[in-house]
C-alpha cells in the first residue's frame, strides 16, 4: 500500500518529517519498503499485514502514527448539502443473501457532471499507482484510499427499476464485468442486481453495464460490507484481484459504510456538482456490536515477562482508539499487579477480539526492543534424531570414500522416475504442479541422482562421486508414505592422474569396495546377483544384510547402457540404493554387539594356491569348499591374482588364492602347514575339478 | 688382511694366541679392517642410510656381526688370564664401531640424499568428500539449539491440510494461505506437500504435555517459480518452547543467542512486529548485518539489517487444537530458512545451487 505523507498530515497533527517515518513505523509493525518523491509529496510504500485491512487507507495508517507520536488525531468533517428529496424514495434495495452481505447503503446524487478530475486529485491518484478515470470514479477510489471502505458508483439510470437486489449468483448465469470480460458466476457468488440483472459482483468488481460515463447524469453510490470469505473465494475462482477484493477479504470496517458514501457525496458535489438526496438508504438488518476485552498486568506480565508502566498502556489503548477503562480495586495506584483495563475494540480493528490481541497492541507500541533479553533454563536434557548418530558415522564413512553429498528436490519428471520406480508402487502425483518435469514425488533416489550425474557431465564435471541421505515416496490405498533412503552414485575415473600415479576409470569393484566400506558399520553386506530394469545384467546386486543375511536392504550395479543413453550420459555410471531406517537400525545393533578380542600372540602364516578354474566358478564356492574342512586354524582367505588369457585355455580362468592361517594356542609347525595344504587342494580338486598350477 | 675376519670364527685355542700382544695385535687388525670396510663405501659413494647399515650388519649383526662372533669365540671361552685384555680391546673397538657409525649417520647429507623435495608439488591425495551445505548449516544449527535444550525431531512432508493449516489457526480461506501457494497430492486426497515444518508443533503437542522444547528440520514446499531467491522446495527449521513459565523475554533471549552463535558475537538483533496467524504477537527477526556490521552494504541493501525470519508467541488458538491450557501454558515458536541461512552466511546469491549438485559448488564447502 503506498501512503502519502502529506495526505496522512490531513488526519494527524504529525510533525515528524517523511525521512523518520520508515524506522518507526518498522519498529511498530508498518514495514515501509521505500519512501519516493512525486508530484503530490513524499510516497512511503508500506508493507501491510493481513490482519490489518484498516491500514489500507491514510486515515488508519495516520492514526498509527499519531499513535506512536503520540499526537492528536484530527476528526475528519463532511458537509454535504443535501436536498429535501429523500434518498429512499428514489431507489430501493433489498438484500437477499444477509450472510454474504451484511451491510449495504447506497446514496443518491442527481445531476452531476462527469468529466476529468482537477489535477490535485490525479496527482494524488497517480502517486499511489491508481489511473484516474474520471471525477466520480477518482472519488469513490479517492474515498476508499482514504478511509478505506470500497465504494462503487452506478449509473442510477441504468439500474432497473432504481433497485438493488443482493443475492445469490444462480447457476449459469453470467455478466460482463468493467473489464470488459464475461465472466461465469457460480452460486455463492454474492451478485449485486438491478430489477432485472446483475449489475456488479458484490466487493469485488462493478458491472460494465451501469458503469458511469460521460453521459451519466445520476448517480447511485454503492457502500457495503461484503463477507469476506465469500469475497475472496469469489475473487479467486474469478482470478479477479481488485483494492475493493483486497479490503473485503480482510474485513472492512461495517461501521463506516455509511459515513464513506457521506464523504464521497461531499467530494462528488465538489467536484460534479449535483444535489445529494437526503439520507441513505441503508439496509443493515444485524448491526454488530463492539468487542469487549479486559487487559490485566497479570497476563501481560505471564506473556511478555517484563512489564509495562500504567501511562503507556493507557496512552497506547487510548490512541488506537480502544477506550481503555482501569477497572480493577487498585484503580489509581500506579503499577498495580491487579491492575485490569476494561476495553472495547473499534469497529475497523476485527482483529482484536482476545486479551492476547491487546497485549500485541500494547506490546508492539510499547517497544519490543524494551523488553530484555533472557534465556530460558533447559529442564530436560535435548535428544537428537533417533540413529543420528549412525547416520552420521555412515556420512563421514561417505566423505572419507570421497563422496560428496548432495541434496535433491524430489519433484521430479514422472517419465524418469517410472525407469527407476520399484514394482507394485504409485507414486505421490502432484495435482498442481508448476511443470510436468516436477510434477511427481521421487518413488527412487536413483530418479535425482541419476540427474545430478547428468548435471556434472553435461557441466564438464567427469569424475563425480555423490551421495545423498533423502527420502521417496509413494501412495499406498490413498495414503502417501515416505522411505529414507542412501543412494550412491559414481562415474568417471576413481583415481585421477598424477605425478605419483596413473589415472584408474571407477569399475564395478570400487562400486562393491565402497559399499562394503559402508556396509562393514553394519556387519557386513551379501551381494547376490539380481535383475533390475535399470542396471546393466550382470551387473547388478541385491545386498542384504550378512548378520541373519534375509534383509534385503538395496541394490547397486551399473547403470543400464540403455538408461545411460536415455540420459546422455556418454560414461558408466554405477549406483546403490539403500534402506536407510533398516541400516541404521543394522549398525546401532552391530556396534553395540562389538566386544574385543585378544590380539593373536602366535604367528600367522600364509600359503598361496594357483588354480585354475572354470568360468562361473565364483570366488564364493572357493570359499565355501575352503571352509567347508573347517581347518580351526584358518583365518582369511583372498583372491590376490585373478588372470585369463595367456597360457590359460579359454573358458578357464586362472586364480591365486591366498589363505591365512593362525593358531591361538601355538606356532604352526611345517607337518600342520603341508597337511593343510594338501586338504585344501584336495578339496578344491575334488568339489571344483581345479588344477594346481605350480 | 681379510683373513683377519677368518679368525674370528675361531677359538684363541685354535688360533693358538698365547700373550696379550697377540690380542693387542688380533684387535688392532680388525680396527683396520673395520675402517677399511669404511673408507671402501665410502669411495663407492652409497647413501648414507644403506652405508650405515652394512657396516652396521656385518660388525655388529645378531647372528654373523663381526663383533658378535668375537665375543661368542673369543671372549667367551676366555681364560681368566686373557679375559681383562680381552674385555677392555672388545669394548675399545665396539665404541669405535658404534661412534663411527652415528658420525656417518650425523654428516649433514644423511637426511637429503639426491635432489631435494620440491616442496611445491602436490602430495599423493585420496579425494575426500563433502557435507552438503544444507547438512553442514543444520548440523551447525543443532549444536546451537541443543546447547540450549532443544531436542531434534521430525515430521511427514506429505502433510494433512489440517496439521498444515487448521491447526495451526489458518483455516480455510484465510488470506495468509495466500502467501503459501500449495501443491496438492491428486492421488491422495486431503494431503498436500507440507509448506512449513510448523505442521509438528501440533503434532508434537498433541503427543507430548509441556515442557516442549523441539527444533524440526526438513525440507518444505511452496508453489514459487523458481529464482535466484525461490525454489519450490527450500529447507526450514521450525523451533517451538512451550512450558508454564516461557515468555516474550525468554523467545528474545533464545533467538538473540542464536544470532551471536551463528553469525558471531558481535551481531546485534532486533524484533518488527509482524503477523502471522499461529504466533501472537509476531515478530520478524532482524540480525545486524554480518557483512558490513550495520553501516549498510549491498547484503543489508543499505539498512544496516538483515531479515531473518518469522517469529514470535505461540498463538493461544493453537493451543486450542492440542487440547492445551493456554492459560496455564505460554511458548514461542519461530521458523527460519536453512538454505537463505547459509546464503547469507557464504554470501551466495542463487538459491538454485544448493540443489544443482554441481560438485564445483559442493566442494567449495569442505
């Protein structure tokens, strides 16, 4: 809302110049954003909250002022020459639909002469924003600007019947608004009508039908109170915004519907002439009464926590016009804790209804900045995130592997979400959304991080490793549902060329090293080879948890080539993607079952093995027929060379397996060696059919 | 002359050593040899280090040491006649030996054999990762609440509009929706992405009777078209105290602490009045500016402040739909933007790059 400065003088005894203003005003609640210079003064541009429709006008921001000055306000006089001809005997209007409307006056002026406002008027108009139009139609924006009560002048002679009908909208119907569009009414559309048709949408935009012209000659000047709920769901489904719209939806003053309409008639005969009919013609069947609240010192005292002198709360309630009232036993003695005011509040403040409202009033008059500052005392200890801690020793495991973290929207492109979406899930849909590209929740962290991928390769960012603690959801029989989640993602080299080494493309094996890192916090990870539309066959795995070795709590491999593709991604890329509640439960349960073991006292002892074996022969049966002879003494076995190729005939593939032995109770002897040996080749030969090489 | 390391293999028995000039002239010999085995590495130009360590091996090894096998045939079997002569050459030439050896290991180019290390070449780097600024900011965040008692807890993104909305006294059709713009689950009606993590005071009080004292994290939505200062998702903090004694002091104090905590101590801060329906009164929080200290800049746009974020008293309306004694119980609550929290403290300008990913933003917050 822009203000002018020197209008805001016409209602308050203000000697504080313009440039002062914006502090004081921001220290009481009125933000002033600016204050610019134009042909009719000073525009400070004021930022007002919703709360407050009364500081949509000069009249209410200056009695803010006078009220933080503590300066007199000035009454506002109208005089009006009114002719004998009463108002009520020229037009008629009935309202049907009380609850949309509760008030509605309307005031007749005869013979007036439309024509271009004096420039004192358009000066003002056009310093706040507004265009002027023509001298009727400038003062009833004038009259609201000023007072802030919305009016609107019709052309009396195109009203039919001289009769204002307030109703409902019936379904259907339409009406051509001053716009010039036509626009759709539905019921619970508070529609203002003449004998025939509507002639404008009650608070929020006239009719172009009865609109005034150079050729109006009468005029019926609208006053009303529209409720504000139905203003505003009216002005949204219309998508019609107006200053009336803007102060009905937050609750005009109904008070002052008629002393408006009085000094717009004023302003009109100033500036049109005419002759105003006597009286109003005022329908306004429920007159509201005035709120009545007591302010004690005991409460504001129990919310604020640091008091307020007695002269301060008189002289702050009295300005703003809540008549204040000492009505407690103590009454007289200054500073009393029983001290209470009886208060009622101004028709233009529907915003005051409780104590705690008069306690903000006080408060914010007073000075926030006189209330010191204090720290409460802490009575229970504060608790982190269930599992914060896991999570964060699984992030510093991420940042020493030399992954960075990233954070993701997950609005996301529903077309790329469903390569990565898990089956049997709907995802989250968006009914509104900005744009097709954000217009699903992520049903797979792989949906972002496959995109943050793109966004570093297509960015010149080749060797990129990220990770990102988030969430995906989904719907589930009309209930949405949200997932942790741990996704990896990686591409490019592992190791970069330098002058100590060679440069090294990230492979599958740092993909299942990296994650094994990760997965040591909970025990231990088993990968097992799994299908996944959007990894590569082959090289793609299902991890579950080793401990019990059922939980399954992801996947990784490489991304599909076909995916990658889609994607533009001219690189492998490998991802994992994790349960994230599961794993953090997985490591508080393993860390917490972590117990020492003596160190070994006796010498460990390793023996290689080179064999050679068929392909599909995985590492895992080695192992398995190794431990299988369940050899007390053995302690770790390795695959240390793995080769094809060469000497190696195809099919076959060519294995140096390392195992370790160690004994709790002595040093191994050579007889225990070679017999541990010869069990081992044994059973490798047997099981496996392997060869020894030498 | 090398068969003077020959006889140390044998006993004086066999080397039929009868007089301690022999010993004398025995010790004296392996002297020469000693300092023999020197010189020729010395000329031959080995490190130091490897030089050291021969001579080290070969005189005074364990097993073989030249000095070792002296004492095992010589000194050992000695007779009582021979052993004093014996014991004072030993421990003549193994002080020879051991000060000979720390001489070489002291001469000034020990420590730098070959071309000096150009100091200015990279060392071998294991990349290390990084915290997203976002974590980075709230991990900062919880430190600060939780040095003053604030427990950490966490709530649905897809929210209800009634602990949306409703309950936290906007109901429906009210004006300050408007300021909110919402995105609506179509397949799961009546839910809607959450546009504050205000929606877990309710659902914290509900569950829990005073004292409260929570910050929430988590990530929030708004239907903003995105710029360098919109996005339509953005990360908050929601902080809420509730207890039988909290006032508009205490809301002061705690806020101000966590102005200084995080911006310094020198900051300064301010509350403006505001509204907002679920506090009251409201404040919009101001903290000096922490670029140019309050004498205005481009950060501040010349006011000396920076806004922070919205604040103030719980609303006792609220309370209201917890089924708390608003006459009994009074709180604040206030809910800052994590993400224009770390723009101001980096001075980034694009709020777009938090969530970019580009790894060249990333690592500029190790």
């Amino acid at each position: 809302m822009k203000i002018l400065y020197d209008w805001l003088k016409e209602f308050a005894d203000i000697t504080a110049p313009a440039a002062e203003l914006p502090s004081r005003l921001s220290m009481a609640g009125v933000s002033i954003d600016s204050v610019e210079e134009s042909a009719a003064g000073p525009v400070l541009d004021a930022e007002i909250t919703i709360n407050r429709p009364d500081l949509l006008a000069h009249a209410g921001v200056a009695r803010e002022v006078a009220a933080l000055y503590r300066v007199n306000l000035k009454p506002i006089q109208t005089k009006v020459k009114e002719s004998s001809d009463a108002a009520a005997k020229v037009a008629r209007v009935e309202i049907e639909a009380p609850d949309l409307c509760a008030r509605y006056t309307a005031r007749i002026i005869r013979g007036v002469k439309i024509q271009p406002s004096p420039e004192w008027l358009r000066q003002r108009l056009e310093a706040l924003g507004q265009s002027s139009i023509n001298n009727v139609v400038d003062v009833t924006n004038y009259v609201m600007l000023e007072l802030g009560q919305p009016l609107h002048a019709f052309d009396l002679d195109k009203l039919s019947e001289r009769r204002i009908v307030v109703r409902r909208a019936k379904p259907g119907e339409t009406m051509r608004t001053l716009d010039g569009i036509e626009r759709k009414l539905s019921k619970d559309m508070c529609l203002i009508c003449d004998a025939r048709a509507p002639v404008a949408i009650g608070g929020v935009m006239g009719g172009a039908e009865s609109e005034i012209s150079f050729s109006t000659r009468n005029l019926l000047i609208e006053s009303a109170w529209f409720d504000p709920i139905s203003v505003r769901r009216t002005s949204k489904t219309l998508g019609l915004r107006t200053e009336a719209s803007l102060r009905f939806e937050r609750g005009a003053d109904i008070e002052a519907a008629a002393f408006a309409s009085l000094r717009a008639a004023e302003l009109i005969q100033q500036l049109a002439g005419g002759e105003a009919l006597a009286g109003v013609v005022d329908v306004y069947p429920h007159p509201q009464s005035l709120c009545k609240i007591e302010l004690s010192r005991k409460e504001l005292l129990r919310v604020m926590g640091a008091d307020v002198p007695d002269r301060e709360v008189d002289e702050i309630l009295a300005a703003l016009g809540f008549a204040p009232v000492r009505v407690d036993v103590n009454r007289g003695s200054a500073g009393s804790l029983a001290a209470v005011w009886a208060c009622t509040a101004p028709s233009w403040r529907g915003d005051v209804t409780r104590e705690i409202d008069l306690i903000e009033e006080v408060a914010r008059l007073y000075g926030y900045d006189k209330f010191p500052a204090r720290l409460p005392p802490a009575k229970q200890p504060a608790a982190r995130l269930p599992h914060a801690y896991e999570e964060a020793r699984l992030r510093e495991r991420l940042v020493a592997l030399g992954y960075e973290e990233i954070v993701a929207i997950p609005l996301v492109d529903p077309e790329r979400d469903a390569i990565f979406r898990p089956a049997d899930t709907t995802a989250a849909v968006i009914g509104n959304p900005l744009s097709e590209d954000a217009s699903v929740m992520r049903t797979s962290g792989a949906t972002s991080m496959v995109s943050a991928l793109e966004w570093n390769l297509n960015h010149g960012q080749k060797n990129v490793r990220l990770f990102e603690f988030g969430k995906v959801y989904e719907v589930r029989d009309g209930k949405p549902a949200e997932t942790r989640t741990l996704s990896l993602g990686a591409t490019g080299l592992a190791r970069e060329q330098s002058i100590h080494q060679s440069a090294r493309e990230f492979s599958f094996a740092d993909l299942k090293g990296d994650v094994d890192q990760i997965l040591t916090l909970a025990g231990g990870a088993r990968w097992e080879p799994a299908r996944m539309p959007w990894l590569a066959s082959g090289f793609a795995a299902q991890l579950s948890l080793s401990p019990n070795g059922h939980l399954v709590i992801g996947a990784a491999g490489r991304l599909a080539r076909s995916v990658a593709q889609r994607f533009k991604l001219r690189q492998d890329a490998y991802l994992a993607e994790l349960r994230l509640e599961p794993l953090l439960e997985a490591i508080a349960r393993h860390s917490a079952a972590l117990r020492y073991e003596p160190l070994p006292r006796f010498p460990a002892v390793e023996r290689d093995f080179s064999l050679v074996l068929s392909d599909g022969t995985t590492f895992a049966k080695i192992e398995d027929v190794v431990r299988a002879l369940d050899i007390p003494e053995l302690r770790r076995i390795e695959a240390v060379d793995l080769f094809r190729g060469g000497q190696i005939p195809a099919g076959k593939y060519s294995l140096l397996l390392r195992v370790t032995f160690q004994s709790e109770t002595a040093t191994l002897t050579e007889s225990q060696l070679t017999d541990f040996s010869a069990r081992i080749a044994s059973a490798l030969g047997e099981k496996l059919g392997t060869s020894l090489r030498a | 002359m090398a068969d003077i390391l020959e006889k140390t293999n044998l006993t004086f028995e066999k080397l039929g050593v009868s007089s301690a000039d022999q010993i004398l002239q025995l010790f004296a010999q392996l002297q020469e040899q000693f300092d023999k085995e020197n010189r020729d590495f010395s000329a031959v130009g080995v490190r130091n280090l490897e030089h050291s360590e021969a001579l080290r091996l070969s005189w005074l090894g364990r097993k073989s040491g030249v000095l070792t096998r002296v004492a095992d045939n010589w000194l050992k079997p000695a007779t009582p006649t021979f052993k004093r002569t014996l014991g004072e050459e030993f421990n003549k030439l193994k002080k020879h030996v051991d000060s000979t050896l720390e001489e070489i290991l002291k001469s000034p180019s020990a420590d730098s054999e070959g071309p000096s290390i150009d100091l200015s070449l990279p060392g071998v780097v294991l990349p290390l990762g990084t915290e997203h600024l976002v974590h980075q900011t709230y991990e900062e965040l919880f430190r600060i609440f939780g040095s003053i008692g604030f427990s950490v807890v966490e709530g649905p993104e897809i929210e209800t509009a009634y602990y949306n909305f409703e309950a936290l006294n906007i109901p429906e059709h009210h004006p300050a929706r408007d300021n909110m713009d919402t995105f609506y689950i179509e397949n799961a009606p009546g839910y809607l992405l959450r546009t504050h993590t205000s929606p877990m005071q309710a659902r914290t009080m509900e569950k829990q009777q005073p004292p409260v004292r929570i910050v929430v994290p988590g990530k929030v939505y708004r239907r903003d078209n995105p710029d360098a200062t919109h996005s339509f998702m953005f990360h908050q903090l929601e902080g809420l105290a509730v207890d039988t004694d909290i006032t508009f002091c205490d809301f002061k104090g705690t806020i101000e602490y966590f102005a200084k905590e995080f911006f310094g101590p020198q900051t300064r801060v301010r509350l403006r009045p505001s509204y907002f329906p679920f506090t009251e009164p409201s404040a919009e929080f101001d903290a000096s500016c922490h670029v140019c200290g309050g004498a205005g800049c481009r950060t501040c746009k010349q006011s000396g402040w920076i806004e922070m974020f919205g604040a103030g008293m719980v609303n006792p309306a609220v309370y209201g739909f917890v089924n708390y004694d608003a006459k009994r119980y009074s709180g604040f609550a206030f809910g800052l933007g994590v993400d224009r929290l770390a723009m101001l403290k980096y001075g980034i300008d694009d709020l777009q790059q938090f969530f970019k990913n580009d790894v060249r933003f990333l690592r500029q917050f190790p």
